[in-house]
C-alpha cells in the first residue's frame, strides 16, 4: 500500500481500532472470573444434589491416606509392635512412631490431625445444611455424616489422649470439639482442648443418634449402615469398660438383618471388595483411593514398599494348626515374612469384620456372666473353627483376648486393647505401660504455633 | 529517609528557574568525528551561565548570547564534551569525539529506552555479548555474577530445570518470587509447568544466542511501570535487530563436553564390609552377645543378619573374596556431549530491516539419561512507511525436547544410585541388571534399571509473536500499538514398563499430560518527547490488557500387554483421565514522566494502576507509584571536573511495588470435586477471602554514579531498603477448622542491601584492549512479622529444616544443634540450648531446635575481565557467593555411621570406635538412629567462588579474511565452571533440591542432587 494522504487516513483508523478494541476489551469487568474446577461455598450446599455430593466429599476425606486409607491402623500397629513386627523403611514418620520417639514435627501425625478435622468439618458442612436435604432421605444423611464425624473424634481421642481407662477421663485433655462448619476465622482457632470424657460423651452422642437414623436395608460397607454405627460405639464402649453396651452393640450387628457372615476361610476376608464378613470398610478402586495398609505391609512383589516385616515372636503365638498361619508368606527377595492381609493394592481397606464383633461379644458376655445372643464358647469357637482349630469347651476371658489380639492382628485394633486392658508391651527390651507417654502422639507442633490454648501430651517437650 | 526525599525534589525543581537574556545570535552545526554525520539533542551551554540549547534532528543550533569573552560548552552523551571560545565569530560548527566509557550507552526500560546517564531508577544491564555462546542450558544461567544484587542459582545439574533468580533478595513468602520477564515488551510465560515435584524452566526455550541486551530493574523507579508484578525486580530481553546496510551472515558453531563439578567419595567393598560388620557387632554387644569371640552367639545375631544382607547384596559374587567393588557414583554420570550450531543474517536498508536466526542445539546432561534439545527460529522485522508511521514484528519459535530423569527424592533418580552397596555388581555374570525384585541384590529400585525401562520426554512448542505499529501524531507526540502473543504447548509423557518399579505390579504405566499456555496482551500507549531549550520532557502512558489461560489434560493407563508397545493406546487398563483450565486477567493503566533540566537535573514520576482477577472481589485494583530523582553534579558549573573525578551523579528513588504471583481464584471460598466409591463428591477445598489483596512492596533507593579517568573507571553505588507489607501470605492456620492454610494479607519483611559496581577500561588503543568489571552486592533479608503473636512457620518436616521465623530471613535452618559425640560411649550428642550453656543431652527430643543458618547467601559477588591483543581476545568471569549454610538432607542415609543399609561416605569411617575416641561420627549402630536425626550435623558453609567462564578466541586478521572471502572468523575455547573453591563437602555448593522445589523457603538443601557441569567447548564464528 503506497503512502498517500488516503492511505494516511486508513492507517489512523486502523491505529484508533486497536484502540478501541483494547479498551472495550475492559469495559464489562472482565476480572470477575470464577474457577471451573469448583464451585463456590453457597453453592455447594444449596441442594439437596450437592449436599449429597458433599457427603461423599466427606467419605473422600475419611478415606485419606493419613487416615482410614492405611495410617490410622498402621500407626496403632507401629506403637503396639512389641517386637512382633518390624519397621524397616525408610520414611523418618513412621520410623518415630515405630520407635516411640515420635516428634512433635512428625508430619503422619500432623495430617492425622489436619485430616480428621478436615472429615469432621465436611460432615459438619453437611449437618448445617440438612434443611435442603429432601426430607425422605435426611435421616440418612444426617445418620451417615454423624457416623463420620463420631468416627473421625474417636480415633483422633484414642491416640491423642492418655487412655479412658487411666486416670479421670473428666481431668485430662484430649482434642477440641467443633461441632459446626467453618467459615472463616472464628473462635475455633484458639480452642483449648476438650477433655477425654467430652470427647467420648460427644462420639456417644453422634454414633448413637446415628445408629437410630440410618436405616438402610441393604449392605453396603463402605458407606456407614446402622450396623457400621452400632460397631464403632461397641468400641467406644469396650474402651471406657461398659461392656453391657459393647456387647448388645455387637450383638445387634450380629443378629442384623444384614446376612452377615463369616467368609468360608479368612482369607477372602482381605483383599478385595465388600464380603459378608464387612461391617464397614474403605473403598478402594483402580481409578481411586489408596490403601496405605498394602503400602507399607506388601512385598515389592505386590507394588508394596516392604517396610513391615513379622518376627518370629509373632509367628510363635499361634497353634501350629492355626490356618491363620498360612496368610504369611515369604518375601522371595528379601527372604523375611511379612502378612498376607495386604498384598492388593486395589483391596478395600477392612476397618470393623464380623469376627470382631463375635469376639467383644464374646468377652462381654464372659465379663458379665450372661449368654446374650450366644454363649462365650460358641462365639469365640466360630473363629476358631473357621481358621482349622478345634473348639474348645469352656472359654476363659484369656482364651477369648488370645484369640481376639491373633484373629485382629495387623488390622490396627491391637494398641487400643493393651491400653484399654492395661497390658504392657515390649520392645527391645524396654517396657512401656498401657499409659506410657509414648504410646499417645504429641500435639501437633504447628498446631501449638497456630494456636497457643493447646497444651502438649505429657512427655514430650515444648519445641 | 522518607524525609530526603521532598527536600531533595524540590532543589531539583528550584533549578530549573532560569532566566533569559538576549543580544546576539551564534548557529553552528554538530557533527560526529569519526563519520561526519550529524549529531541531534547535543547541549550547547554558555559556560558559567543557564543558558543554553540543543541541536535539532540535524544538528543544527542557534544561541543568543550576550558579553563578551563567551565561551560555549558543547555535551553529548557519548562523545567528549568540548568547550569553544566564542570570540566574535557568529557561526560555529563543531565535530565531537566518541566517548569510550559507557555512560552513553543507551539502556532499555519499561516501554521505552533512555541513555544510561539520565537514569534515575537503578538498572542493571548486560550486553548479550557477554552471554552469548555460554554453554548453559538458560540465559539466566549466564547472567551469574553479571549483575550486582542479582542472584541466580540452579537447582541443581540436571537439564531443563528450574533456576531460581533473585533480584535484591526475597520479597515474599508464599506469593512467587521470581522476577517478571519482559521479552521485547511482552510479559512472557516463566512459571514452572512441570507434571512432578521438580520444576521445569520455560525459559529454556529462549535461543540466548538472539539476544542483544539484558536489563534488571531493580528498584522501584526503574520497576513501577511494571507496577503490580515488580516487586521481585524485571528482566527485560532485548533481541537483535537488523541494521541498514550489508546484509551480515553468521554461522555459528560449537562442540564440546561436559562432565560433573566434583565426586563425592564413598566407601569400597572392604571398607563397607568393615564398617557395617562393627555396626552389628556393636548391637550384638549391646543386647549382651559376642559373636565374634563366642560362636554360640553367632546364631540369631546381628553379625549373622549382615552377613546374610552381604550374601544378598553380592549378587552372584563372592564378597568375602571381594570379588566386586562398584563405584556406583560412576554409573550415575554418564560421558556428556555438547553441540550448538547458530546462523543468523541481519541487514536491510532505510526502509526495512531485518534479523533471522536459526539455532540448533544438542546438550546432554551429566547424569545418564539427561538430555535436552532445542531449535529455535526468529524472525525480527522492522518497515518503515514513511515519516510518521512505522510497524515491525518479532517471530519466535520453538521446539524444546528435554529427555528428564527422576526427581531428587525417588529411588530411580540417578544419584541415588550412590545409595547401593559397592558389594552389588550393576549386572550379574550373563548380563543382566542387578535391581531389587527380578534379579534381586538391592534394597532400592537403581536408576540403571529404570533408565532401560522407561521414558520421561517433554517436549515444549513454543511461539512468542508480536506485532507492534508506531504513528507519529506530531513531531513530539507517537502512539504505539502492541499485540502479543506467547502460546506454549507441552507434553510431558512417561512410560515405565512392567520391569520398572512403578511398572511392575501394574504390567507397565504410562502417562501422558498436556499443558497449553495461551498468553496475549494488547497495548496501547503514548510517547511524547519534547525538547524546549534546556527543558527536556519524555513521557509515556497507555493500557495494557493481558490474559492467560492454562489448559491441562492428564491421563495415566496401566497393564501393557507388550513392552514395545508404549503409548497410551495400547494400555488394556485407563485408569485416570483429568483436567483442568484456568484464567487470570491482569488490566493495567501505566504512565511515566521523565524530566531533565540543562542535563543536569533529573526528575521522573512514574505509575500503575494495575487490576488483577486473583483478588477479591473487594480488592482487585492497586496502585503502584513511584518517584525518582538525580542531579549531575559534575555537569555544573561549580563542578572543577577534573581528569581523577570526571562524573558524578547523585540519585534516588521510592515507590511502591506489587506482587499478584498466586495462584487463580485462591480468593474464593470453594468446593471441588472429589469421588469415592465409585461416587462422585465434593470436598471443602478454600475459605473465602473476598479481601484478598496485593502484597506491597515500598522501596528507597539512593544511588551514587561516579567515573574518573575521563570516564575510564566508573563507578556504580547504590543503598535500598525494600519493606514488604500486607504479605500475600499462605498463613497457616489451625487443622481444627478443617485447613491447614489460608491466604492473607498478614506479616512483613525487609529487605536491606547495598550494591556496587565498578567497572575500568584500563588500555583501549588499536592493539589491545583490557578490561574490568567488578560487582559486590550484600542483602539483609529479615521477616518483621508474620500472623498475629505466631512468630514461626514451621512446616513439620522430618527431613528438611527450613522455616519462616521472625527476625530472621527467610527459610533459615532451625533445629536441633549438633554436639558430636559422647567420648565415653559413641552416642551422638547434641545441645540442649535451655538453661545451662553447652549442657548437651543424648536424647534427641531435649534438644531445643535453634537458628543455625540462613540458606540465602547474603553476599553475591563477580569479577570479569576482557582482554583483546591484536586478533586475541581472553575474557574471565568469576562468581561466588557467601554468608550461606547447605543442609545435606541425604546426610540422614549416606552418612549416618551405617544405620541402614545404604553405602557411606568415606568420611564416616571416622566413627566413634572405642571409649576416649574424639570424632564427629558417632558410634555405628545398625538400624539404630544414633545422631541421623537432622540437626547441624548435616549444615555446612555454603560459600564459593568459581571460575564461571574462560574464553579464549581468536580472529583472523581482515588481510587474511578478505582473501578468503570471509568478514570475520573467530576460533575459541571456552572453559564453564571449570574450577569452584568451597568448603562445601557435597557435590556442588549451587544446589537446591528439586525434591522441595514447591515451597519457596525450602532453600539450600541438597539430597541426591546432581552437581553443575563442567563444560569445556571449542567454537567458531564465521561472518560472510
């Protein structure tokens, strides 16, 4: 285009487009611009659609590796270890908590802590917006997201505080309660600590209005039932010693409607998807989830990190019939013996089995002298006939924790027995008592930064 | 300080009152010496008086005097003032000289240039001779030890990774802090896209070889333009263009390699066995047995369980008759080879010029399996249309292929193969590899295995276009429109097969993610100069509209029927596809006023009004002005300029600048999708914050130009202070609320520094030519408050020691202080630090943690030198920096007097053997944790100095060239890194783990990370 005036005009018009179009490129705020990976607070808990949602969001968050996805049963594992397993791996967390010398910068124990509060505020996210629930399945949602949070104060109590069974419950601090969704900065960031008898009246109080709302017919164990319910308050009870509740807790999961069963052999108990023998469990599929349990416990073989092994102390507790024995295998590469419970990687994560609730029902009744639902004998004669034992005609309460501490071994229950029954265990040739220091993890050190009302477990110093 | 500053603006303005007077008329022509052509904008003053002119565009002038015994002082930036008596002479022409200093050199700055000397903001330039032909990977590798206050440091030797760049210290700590980077005007895509936790460089896929200047705006005058993105400073690159005239062709060329700066030393096979026999011995002894001397207590005990991991370890070897030693640190360097290859043409002639390169290069890394290639082509354009208007383009592309190895933290990440025991051969008797699963001698998956097995490619297609028209509305007054545009593509694909250790239990995984960057901005702004006798104006202001938009897809499969069969297609298994798409909109109006009286009295306003979608909606716009100020002195006429002191300028600035480098939409309180159970769900993922606003940055500066020697040795002095406030911070929050972070606007810090930068021209003549440069900078980085009374950020590591703590700078090493060892039974000892001085405790947790070190170094220093004797030419750069501490986080596994199984440094042999010994390293403990725990034990000084470059070069004489039809030709060697001095006992003192790359204080830790290189290439350089 050769320059002349006319062309000269072109040009300036051309110039003053670029302009014009830059500036009106600005004129409707174009920075208002919300995220298409999420949608935001109100609208999330606007329908009874996405409450739903939201309720799965908070079986996600219980699902978290640090949680019930594997570290919760492997860190009650790790502290009750009594020279029965070895941790041989590399990560420094789980190595504190397999020595008893965990730090109160231990990361494992400080996203137990973060990612438990994180369920327990989902699950209160859900509880403040049941108004918008359809009402034929509020009940529903408010049974499972009680579960949830009752769940979540449990486990976070059990290993954050001095056992109930030590001392006055009513004196001794064991984590905050919040019982409401968080929206910004309020007065739950300088929270002190409830005590252990709040904590527990409040997880009673959840699981119980939980198991009174859910009604669900079918099984489906990975999501809370009222059996899921009734199973984790047996616990709770068998830890503050009420066995009359652990056991017509336990008993009313047995004699559900749910057909549940115990599997032909125990193996097919792990490994995989829901069986009959589920009462609640962590699902896990190709495409989600983690299984932090195989992680640490497989073989390479099994894409696990083969960093828990089991000694011989372990393997010499069993009858030599005791088809129990059978799920160990031998590593091929290195030669040492580690549990057959968790090799698949994809298996759903088992947290409550049937023959747990055989077994607290078991030992109730036994505590109590009564018969209900079964006497002692049968109950703890269905485990063992079941791993190839024979039944045995009178039980004794020791023969009933015996077969309790091997039918559950490796499936983090084993820490919260000795404490609640006072044993001792042993490692290396130290002893530490059911209420020694070590055995409950120090509070969080960047919890104490952030908020100076909460106090520090005994033992462990201010750092 | 703040106080100076009006005080200071307002002599400057007092000046500028001048008065007139009128008798007669002097004219007369300017010209330059050396080609006669004539010289615009030189100052024509009557000596001893204000009054004065300037020439016009052809170097004309006219002058009213008045008296007698005149004399006309005539200055241009660049030439040799001259001063003529008047007499009774009426026309006047005068031919100048060419200055050698560089004080005329003509430097970039935001939206425009200016000469050096009326600079009143700090900038910090280097020629892109300097930099070209360097053989690293990124041009800001090159930039080390160029530029005072400006710290580059690699993260480590591995190639295509990320580099971190400071400009006068840290300015945040959550927010980024890196600088902005400008390429011709346009702000261009720098940030990390990397798929895994060790972070890739953007800027690698800039051909350094194109550029012709590099500018670092450094304090708040020169950076406010940039107003809401400056705070860590701006690096503005400049490409070529092409001159009116011949056409110039040159071709490049270099070849070369490259091995590692140092080796580390470990243990042998006789010294392993040595050392981990007495640490199960000392367990044995420990638990009451001695199975050494009691055979009985062999069974059972740790001596038999070592023996047997000795069994294991061996292979197919026999270790007892030390049948193998690997050096396993030698199988993770691989024989590395360099070759760049360059041609470019420039020319034009008044109407349109031009400039294209073409550029090619091949790198491979240090560590086996690392490589990276690029090609690159430019197209800069410039046509004029006439007078008034005038428009160009510059055309960039790219194709980056960068072959990556593992990050520092995994197993299959080369270094870590220093881990294995010396017993383990790389492969058994019939050839195959020994690994820790299918032919098992290993504890740990070795990258040998790995690198056979698997694939980890990105490959970046990058295209930086831009279009910009200028139109002369008057003589004075210049629109300028500007469409840019920065797409870049990337794909990172992995493919690990069914003998991987990702692979295995799976038959075989893949991945593949895609990225695309789509960044465009579009400018208007207008440039007005006017020259009114001694009055000089030069203002700028316009809009700029920027958006970018990050497109990501991932997907991974699993279970591959056929190891030759890779791609994503032939997995029998998907099992994650995602994405996700994000946008960020920055709308920014700017101005900028630049005033000079009689070229002595300098002012300059300048400001941003800058709009951002990441804030809250409460908070989008910010404000960022900037004033600055300099004074000539030794342009007056009280000024005795002498030969010694032959320019002096004194300067300051303050203003505000910002920081929005966090990620989109973090304002909004949201939910995002999550699923279980097959169930799709929605988790709490932020806590709103419709507050949210930009972090600000206030900084003074006050500067000192001096040159001496006419201009032979000048010198640079500058102090700042830069306060950060409303800090842009990821405060931690309590887990109770279901968060452990939450952004704020809370805490501050400062930054302190002085700079200086002294640069000699000591012989210039026909034949030789020697020059020096030398740059010292020294930064005080101290975090003043962080959220309420909570005076730390201590992110819980078990492995890293790096926290935010008030008082302190940034990311200082704080934990527990090493004590050495217990003379009387080999325990590690650390100190107590609470109540009795020096008291020391055994016990880990006694040991309150204390500050032990900053990471950052607080003093960045350089020294180069240019020599040309006849066709020679020798240049040198050395660089170091100190006040820093090197945490070896991988000092918890390679040396931990062999706790596990991993192989030691050689200097753990020093342990702790029997009672009285007085050593560092404790007593060997197998699988007992006797002082790995990390504590200062691991923290080392990190100072160094390195000879960062030699050249060598010479060029052919021209009698020579014109023979062979050449118009020049220049052989040289050019030696990078080639010596380092430091205290530092790991690799390489420049090293910041990849490992932690994603928390921005988790600095100066090493843990497997791979060395700098030592490259050493021959080049040639031919001009037809």
């Amino acid at each position: 285009m050769p320059f002349n005036k006319n062309n000269m005009k072109k040009y300036t018009q051309l110039f003053f487009g670029i302009l014009a179009c830059t500036l009106l490129s600005a004129c409707d705020n174009p920075l208002d611009l919300n995220d298409p990976q999420s949608i935001n607070n109100e609208l999330a808990l606007s329908s009874d659609q996405n409450v739903k949602l939201v309720l799965v969001g908070a079986y996600d968050a219980l699902s978290n590796g640090d949680l019930f996805g594997g570290n919760v049963l492997r860190n009650a594992e790790l502290l009750a270890a009594n020279g029965e397993i070895r941790f041989t791996g590399t990560f420094p967390e789980p190595d504190e908590i397999f020595a008893k010398e965990t730090g109160t910068s231990n990361a494992n124990v400080s996203n137990f802590w973060y990612r438990s509060y994180r369920t327990i505020n989902i699950a209160n996210n859900v509880l403040g917006a049941l108004a918008v629930v359809n009402e034929e399945d509020r009940d529903e949602v408010e049974g499972e997201a009680l579960f949830l949070r009752g769940l979540s104060y449990f486990e976070l109590v059990k290993l954050f505080a001095k056992p109930y069974s030590f001392g006055s419950p009513s004196e001794r601090d064991a984590v905050p309660i919040v019982l409401t969704a968080t929206n910004g900065l309020d007065e739950r960031t300088t929270a002190e600590r409830n005590t252990v008898a709040e904590v527990y009246a409040q997880i009673i109080d959840d699981l119980t209005r939980s198991a009174s709302l859910l009604v669900t017919s079918e099984n489906q164990a990975s999501r809370a039932t009222k059996e899921s319910a009734l199973a984790v308050l047996s616990r709770v009870y068998l830890q503050i010693g009420d066995y009359a509740k652990a056991r017509d807790a336990a008993d009313a999961v047995i004699s559900s409607n749910k057909n549940y069963a115990l599997n032909g052999s125990i193996a097919d108990a792990f490994n995989g998807g829901t069986t009959n023998e589920d009462v609640f469990n962590i699902a896990i599929s190709l495409v989600d989830g983690v299984n932090n349990m195989q992680l640490f416990y497989a073989a390479k073989t099994f894409d696990g990190r083969a960093e828990i092994e089991i000694t011989q102390k372990h393997l010499d507790l069993y009858e030599v019939d005791d088809e129990r024995l059978d799920l160990f295998y031998v590593d091929g590469t290195t030669g040492v013996t580690r549990t057959g419970k968790w090799v698949n990687k994809y298996g759903n994560v088992k947290i409550i089995r049937l023959a747990e609730m055989y077994l607290t029902r078991a030992e109730a009744n036994n505590r109590l002298g009564t018969t209900v639902g079964a006497t002692p004998a049968d109950d703890v004669n269905r485990i063992r006939t079941r791993v190839g034992l024979t039944p045995l005609d009178v039980v004794t309460l020791d023969n009933i924790l015996n077969e309790r501490r091997l039918e559950l071994v490796h499936e983090g229950q084993r820490l919260h027995d000795v404490k609640r029954l006072k044993e001792t265990i042993t490692e290396g040739g130290t002893e530490y008592t059911y209420d020694n220091n070590f055995l409950v993890f120090p509070v969080p050190q960047r919890e104490r930064n952030v908020n100076k009302n909460l106090s520090q477990n005994d033992g462990y110093t201010n750092n | 300080m703040s106080k100076i500053l009006p005080l200071l603006t307002g002599m400057l303005l007092l000046c500028t009152i001048c008065t007139i007077a009128q008798t007669r008329e002097i004219s007369g022509r300017v010209t330059g010496q050396d080609d006669g052509s004539s010289l615009p904008g030189v100052n024509v003053v009557v000596k001893s008086t204000n009054e004065g002119t300037v020439t016009d565009s052809n170097g004309n002038f006219r002058l009213a005097v008045s008296g007698t015994n005149i004399t006309l002082v005539f200055s241009f930036i660049g030439y040799e003032g001259q001063e003529i008596a008047v007499e009774n002479k009426s026309v006047i022409d005068v031919a100048m000289k060419a200055d050698i200093t560089q004080l005329g050199e003509v430097v970039v700055v935001g939206y425009g240039t200016q000469l050096k000397q009326d600079v009143t903001g700090n900038v910090a330039s280097v020629s892109g001779t300097a930099i070209n032909n360097i053989p690293v990977n990124s041009f800001e590798q090159a930039l080390q030890g160029r530029a005072a206050g400006v710290l580059v440091t690699a993260q480590n030797g591995k190639l295509g990774q990320g580099i971190n760049v400071q400009v006068r210290g840290s300015s945040s700590i959550s927010a980024g802090n890196q600088p902005l980077y400008v390429i011709d005007g346009m702000i261009v895509n720098s940030n990390n896209l990397s798929g895994t936790t060790s972070s890739t460089n953007p800027m690698s896929d800039i051909n350094f070889n194109d550029i012709q200047s590099i500018e670092i705006l450094k304090d708040a005058s020169a950076a406010a333009i940039y107003g809401a993105r400056a705070s860590n400073g701006v690096v503005l690159v400049t490409t070529k263009r092409g001159q009116s005239g011949k056409t110039n062709i040159t071709v490049g060329m270099q070849y070369g390699s490259s091995k590692p700066t140092n080796n580390r030393d470990f243990l042998n096979s006789e010294q392993y066995i040595e050392l981990y026999r007495e640490a199960a011995v000392n367990r044995d002894l420990a638990s009451g047995f001695d199975p050494v001397n009691n055979p009985g207590d062999y069974p059972g005990s740790f001596l038999e369980d070592i023996e047997g991991t000795f069994d294991y370890l061996a292979g197919d070897t026999d270790w007892r008759a030390l049948e193998n030693n690997t050096n396993w640190e030698k199988e993770a360097f691989q024989k590395a080879g360099l070759f760049n290859f360059d041609i470019s043409a420039s020319g034009g002639n008044e109407k349109t010029k031009f400039y294209f390169n073409g550029g090619y290069t091949d790198q491979d890394g240090i560590l086996i399996g690392n490589s990276f290639e690029r090609f690159t082509g430019r197209l800069n354009l410039d046509h004029k249309v006439n007078n008034r208007l005038s428009f160009g383009t510059n055309i960039n592309i790219a194709r980056t292929t960068n072959n990556r190895v593992a990050d520092d933290r995994q197993f299959s990440s080369p270094l870590q193969l220093v881990a294995q025991s010396p017993l383990t051969p790389v492969r058994d008797k019939s050839g195959i590899l020994f690994d820790d699963d299918f032919n098992p001698a290993m504890f740990y998956y070795p990258a040998t295995m790995e690198l056979e097995n698997s694939r980890f490619v990105t490959s970046v297609n990058r295209n930086i276009v831009a279009l910009n028209a200028k139109y002369a509305l008057t003589k004075d007054l210049s629109v300028i429109a500007e469409y840019g545009i920065d797409l870049l593509t990337q794909n990172e694909d992995r493919f690990q097969n069914s003998k991987t250790e990702v692979g295995r239990a799976v038959n075989g995984y893949g991945r593949s993610a895609w990225a695309q960057v789509f960044n465009q901005t579009s400018r208007v702004y207008l440039n007005y100069f006017k020259q009114v006798n001694l009055h000089s104006f030069d203002l700028t202001g316009g809009m700029d509209y920027q958006t970018t938009t990050i497109d990501r897809t991932r997907a991974e499969a699993q279970n591959y029927p056929l190891d030759g069969l890779t791609t994503l297609s032939s997995a029998a298994d998907p099992i994650l596809t995602t994405g996700s798409f994000t946008k960020e909109i920055f709308l920014s109006y700017y101005a900028r006023a630049n005033y000079k009286f009689n070229n002595r009295y300098l002012l300059s306003l300048s400001g941003r009004y800058d709009g951002s979608s990441k804030f809250g909606t409460d908070n989008q716009f910010g404000f960022f002005p900037a004033v600055s100020a300099g004074w000539i002195i030794s342009e007056e006429s009280f000024f005795n300029a002498t030969n010694t002191l032959s320019f002096l300028k004194l300067r300051s600035s303050y203003g505000i600048t910002g920081n929005a480098d966090i990620g989109n939409y973090i304002a909004q309180g949201v939910f995002a999708p999550e699923a279980y159970d097959g169930s799709s769900g929605l988790s709490t993922d932020r806590i709103p914050n419709p507050d949210l606003r930009w972090e600000k940055t206030l900084q003074f500066d006050l500067g000192l130009d001096l040159a001496f020697f006419n201009d032979k040795l000048s010198v640079q002095l500058d102090y700042y202070n830069k306060q950060t406030n409303d800090l842009l911070l990821n405060r931690e929050i309590t887990g109770v609320t279901g968060f452990q972070q939450l952004y704020g606007n809370v805490g501050s810090l400062e930054n302190t520094g002085i700079e200086a930068a002294v640069n000699y021209a000591i012989v210039r003549n026909e034949d030789i030519s020697w020059k020096v440069g030398f740059n010292y900078a020294r930064n005080r980085n101290k975090v003043l408050q962080l959220d309420g009374d909570n005076d730390i950020i201590d992110p819980s590591s078990t492995r890293f020691m790096n926290v935010v703590k008030v008082g302190q700078p940034i990311g200082v090493f704080y934990g527990a202080e090493y004590a050495g060892v217990d003379p009387a039974n080999g325990n590690a000892l650390w100190f107590v630090n609470e109540g009795v001085e020096g008291e020391t405790t055994s016990i880990y947790a006694e040991a309150k943690k204390v500050v032990l070190g900053t990471p950052t170094p607080t003093t960045v220093y350089g020294f180069n030198m240019d020599l040309v004797y006849k066709g020679f030419d020798l240049s040198i750069l050395f660089q170091g920096v100190a006040g820093n501490k090197i945490f070896n986080a991988a000092g918890a596994f390679m040396s931990a007097n062999a706790r596990f199984e991993d192989n030691q440094t050689i200097d753990q042999l020093r342990r702790w053997q029997n009672p009285g010994d007085i050593t560092d390293v404790p007593q060997a403990r197998l699988f007992r944790n006797n002082g790995a725990q990390i504590s200062s034990r691991a923290l080392t000084d990190g100072d160094y100095l390195r000879l960062k470059t030699i050249t060598l070069g010479y060029s052919l004489p021209a009698s020579l060239l014109s023979k062979i039809s050449l118009t020049s030709a220049r052989l040289y060697v050019t030696g990078q890194n080639l010596l380092t001095f430091t205290k530092y006992e790991g690799w390489d003192p420049e090293v910041n783990t990849d490992y932690t790359s994603d928390t921005s204080y988790f600095l100066g830790n090493d843990f497997y990370s791979a060395p700098q290189a030592k490259n050493l290439i021959v080049g040639i350089k031919v001009g037809f």
